[in-house]
C-alpha cells in the first residue's frame, strides 16, 4: 500500500544539468526529473542536501527539456544549494502542494524580490494572453527575471524598486493601486514577503479583483502530518501554499504570525 | 442505527477515533481541524517541560507501507503550550488529550501540574522518550520506570492518565501491566517501532537523527498483535493504534480488544476524509453483522479462548 501517486514521496536522486546567475544572491539550478516536469505553477519540492537538510523550494521552471528551483542564499541550507554545481547530485521528493488556479480573463501577477520563483512557471504558462507583471524589489540587481520577462512581456512588465535604480520608485504596493484604478483585471496572483501580500489582497479587496498568494513557512514534513507548517487551521505544504483571497480572510495570522520550528507563535519580521 | 459512540477512561466518545499524538497537534488550530474532520477525540502533540526545536530534515520518509519518522519532538514547551491550547480548549466540542512527555517522573508531573487547570479532558504519557538516568533506555522499555512515571503523575492529577506504549521491547504485557500497577486509567498501543532506512545513492541514513520510528501499515500486525496480547492479561481499556488506513483496520483493533483507535500516518494516504470514511464504514459494516453497540465488537476475537 502507497500513497496516491508513485513514488511521489521516495527521494530521487537528481544531477544539475545547468546553473543560471539570476542575479549576485539568486541562482537557478536546472536538472531532469519525470515528476516534477508534470508540476503546475505554484508547486513546491523538498530539496535534500545530505549531512545537511531538506528544504522547501518553489519550482521556478518547467520546461520541455529541464525543471528547475531558483534559490536566495539566506542561510547554510540555501548557501549549500547556491554552491551546486553542473554534475552535483541531491536529493528530491515532491512535488508537493496545489497550484494556482488560472482563470480566465486579464491577469495580474505582482511578485516581492525572490518571490517571482514561483509566478514565472505561471507567466510561461500563459504564454500569449500576456499578464501583466508588476515585479519590485529592493534594487534594479534583485529584479528577478528581469531580462527573460522584458523580453516576453515588454510593456507589460512594470518594475519597481525601492531606491530607484531602475523602474519606479517605491514598493510594488504604492504602484497597484494606481494600476487597479486604470485597468479592470480578472485576478491578481502574487508571491513576496507576507507584508507584501497582505497588502496586496487588502487593495484587491477594495477593488474587488480575485486574487491568490503563495504563502511561506516553515516547512517540515511537506506531507500535511506534522502541523509545523500552519497558518490557523490550514497547512500550507498541503491545502496551500497557493490561497485565495476569500479562504485568508478569516485567517487571523496572516500577515502577523508564525510558527517558529518548535511550533511557538511568533510575530513576522517586517 | 448502529451506536459507535463509546465511553473510554471516563471520556464520552460520540465515536471511537481520534488522531494519534503527533499528527497535527501542534497548535490548538490544528486541534480543531481535526475536530472538524469528524475525530471522537483529539490528541495534542506531546508537551513537554522545554522547549524542543526538533532534528533538521529529513524527519520523514516514506518506505515501503508505511512512514519513518524522527521529528525529535518539536514543541513550545509547556509553558507556551498554556497559552497555546487555552483558547481550543474553550470552544472544541470534543474531549481533547493532552499528549506528555519527558526525561524523569518529575519532568511528567512538572508538565501534568502546570496544565491540570487547563480543559484536558485526560493525559496521554509518552513514554517513547530517553530515561536521564539510564541512558540507551526509553522509559518505555523499562517496567519501572513505566511505574514511577504513572505513579508520580497520579499523584499530581486526578485526570485519567493513559500510557503509550512502546513497542520496542520483549514484552509488552508486563509493561502493560506496570502501568496497570501503577494506577493508569488506560492503555495506548502502540507508538512506533524503532527502524531506518538507508539512502543507497548517497550511502547513508535518510533521516538526519539516522533512527527513527516505523509507522503505518507495515506495523498493524504488530499493533493488533500488542492489543490482543495485553488485552488478555489486563483490565484497563485499550486505545489501539497502528496503521489503520479504513474501517476494516478499526475492527480489527475492537476485535482484538481495543475500545478506541487513533489514525496518524492513515491521513497522508486519505488526508483528513479519513474519520468519515471509516464512520461510514464502521456504521455500515455493523448494520451488515447486526451489532447494535459498538461494546460488542470489542475483544470479540477472545471469544473462542474464553469459552468455558
């Protein structure tokens, strides 16, 4: 007796095909695996450097020939996977968690620094009807992307950055409300530092446009057991990391708290 | 109608399912997710004097029929559990157990003590824990310790106590029967049995704590095998566990001498559908047989040795 899917949750063994420089903090790292080419926008893996640890990542690329994780180095296990070279091998299971649900009609995608990982697959997957990206970060080298998305988007990329080195200047939430008053959108699908989404789904709601966040936690199972990674009563490795505006409204954590790897409620850091 | 609601250790059960400690108690939410999901009861992850932050991943891994897992215990510590858990046990409709663990008898009590005020409605021992004193040793696997433990958090409370038990020893009835000794209200059987797996590309153990405990239906036999074993030689009620995925798994258990089950790794293969699923099927299956009372199931597989 197995789970749902074969071997879903048994860890391959996975060689890097190809490193990208994404930006001097954020690397992509391309490899082969059958499951994860069949992952939707918005799924995540767990990422196992043996000796070391298993770590969640979004999958920032399906590809016809390689998927792929996009990884900040902000600690020993981001800085382990960062260091990957061509021909490294590590461990994977997943993927894991449910997708975002594309609807039809015109799409808004607003992404905070590293948190375009998870939309670019997204941005691919609409391939012709264009979204329109609003993508910020803290300076014109943390734009995510930015020269793969100029290229397929073109006007349709709206940038932002805080100190003003490229784009706009100011945080992707000054910049949305201004976008929401021209054009109607059908759904705004957004991914960045939590501050960011709540106040991202606080404009959605007055202006009424659907939308769906890609939340984060602290990740410990990955298999919708352990609890570690709730948000109130919903798991993000399982019922998320993708929720709509309507299931987070009664969601008194979010934007507030978190649990910490003992399971101690603790506030979000701004 | 059959009946399947059913008084265990003094806990007026509307069903006999709950969840196993561990899966998803961490938080007084998750608590009352599965509450919602149609569990007879709810068991907290285990509490414990300190805090925990647990082993680094891997803490779990899937094997062939059931789950390894070495969490490590990951917990706030007691004295956040208190605030933790105050609002949950407020508004929960269901009898809440609150799972403890901890390296001594006085690291029990400690825990029993400065939550007794609290609306638990029972304790559950976690006794798969190190002893301080004798290192190598789970409490669980030592007769006396077993006693000492019960005895002290007796003395602390007058909450039902139930223990753990591990299943990792050689007899499991004269556990049993030192926590029968020793005053418990109530049985569990069983925890998880010590295993590993070794990851043969990377040439090494998968889990980062190398060891950890096999879950699942790779362990039912085992479990059904531990209920009906203890249930020959001892009074107290049993809560069976072990790798009930359906409501076949559930009757065996009552068959074999249980008059509760708790389902952990069966939500990773059914998510939390699991407790209507086997309601169904429970119900269904007693109206089949004609059994009116769920009270009739229970040690039916003793029938044959206790004949007269």
């Amino acid at each position: 007796m197995n789970s749902q899917l074969p071997n879903l949750n048994k860890h391959r063994t996975v060689k890097v095909q190809r490193t990208i420089d994404e930006t001097s903090t954020v690397k992509t790292i391309l490899f082969n695996d059958t499951l994860c080419s069949k992952a939707k926008p918005g799924q995540f893996v767990m990422v196992w450097i043996p000796g070391l640890d298993e770590i969640p990542m979004s999958v920032s690329h399906i590809g016809n020939k390689f998927v792929g994780i996009s990884v900040k180095k902000v600690g020993e296990a981001t800085e382990a996977i960062f260091k990957l070279k061509e021909n490294s091998e590590f461990g994977l299971r997943g993927p894991y968690g449910n997708s975002f649900k594309i609807l039809k009609g015109r799409i808004l995608i607003v992404g905070g620094g590293v948190g375009m990982a998870p939309l670019k697959p997204l941005i691919v997957k609409l391939g012709r009807d264009k979204p329109t990206v609003l993508m910020g970060a803290a300076t014109s080298d943390e734009l995510l992307f930015f020269k793969q998305l100029k290229e397929r988007l073109n006007e349709n990329l709206i940038v932002t950055t805080e100190d003003g080195s490229k784009g706009l200047k100011g945080l992707v939430s000054d910049i949305l409300p201004k976008l929401l008053e021209k054009k109607s959108f059908k759904c705004i699908y957004a991914c960045g530092p939590e501050l960011m989404l709540k106040r991202t789904l606080e404009i959605a709601s007055k202006f009424k446009v659907q939308a769906q966040v890609s939340l984060e936690r602290y990740i410990k199972c990955g298999l919708g057991l352990c609890g570690s990674c709730m948000i109130n009563g919903l798991r993000v490795c399982k019922d998320g990391p993708i929720f709509s505006i309507d299931s987070l409204k009664s969601v008194k954590d979010f934007g507030f708290h978190r649990l910490d790897p003992s399971g101690r409620k603790i506030p979000i850091q701004k | 109608m059959a009946k399947i609601s059913i008084e265990v250790v003094g806990l007026k059960l509307k069903n006999p399912l709950m969840n196993a400690s561990g899966i998803l108690g961490l938080t007084g939410h998750s608590l009352k997710r599965i509450a919602d999901s149609g569990a007879g009861a709810v068991v907290s992850k285990s509490i414990g004097k300190d805090a925990r932050l647990g082993n680094p991943n891997p803490t779990v891994v899937e094997v062939n029929c059931g789950l390894l897992n070495s969490m490590g215990l990951p917990n706030p510590g007691v004295d956040a559990a208190l605030e933790e858990f105050e609002e949950l046990l407020k508004t929960v409709n269901v009898p809440v157990i609150a799972s403890i663990y901890g390296f001594s008898p006085e690291d029990f009590s400690v825990v029993a003590k400065k939550i007794d005020s609290l609306n638990f409605s029972a304790y559950e021992l976690n006794v798969s824990c190190p002893h301080v004193k004798e290192l190598g040793v789970e409490i669980g696997q030592n007769a006396d310790a077993i006693f000492n433990v019960v005895r002290k958090v007796k003395s602390a409370t007058s909450k039902p106590v139930l223990v753990k038990l591990s299943p990792n020893v050689s007899n499991i009835v004269e556990m049993a029967r030192a926590a029968e000794d020793a005053g418990a209200d109530g049985l569990t059987a069983i925890n998880t049995l010590r295993a590993m797996k070794i990851d043969i590309n990377f040439g090494r153990p998968t889990l980062s704590a190398k060891i950890g405990g096999l879950s699942g239906p790779a362990i039912k036999p085992v479990a059904v095998r531990c209920v009906y074993e203890i249930s020959k030689s001892i009074k107290i009620p049993i809560i069976g566990c072990g790798g009930i995925t359906s409501w076949k798994d559930a009757v065996e258990f009552f068959m074999a001498g249980a008059s509760a089950v708790q389902i952990g790794t069966g939500i990773l293969y059914s998510d939390l559908q699991i407790f209507e699923e086997i309601i169904k099927g429970l119900t269904a299956y007693m109206k089949k047989k004609k059994f009116k009372e769920l009270k009739e199931l229970i040690r039916l597989a003793h029938r044959e040795d206790e004949k007269v």
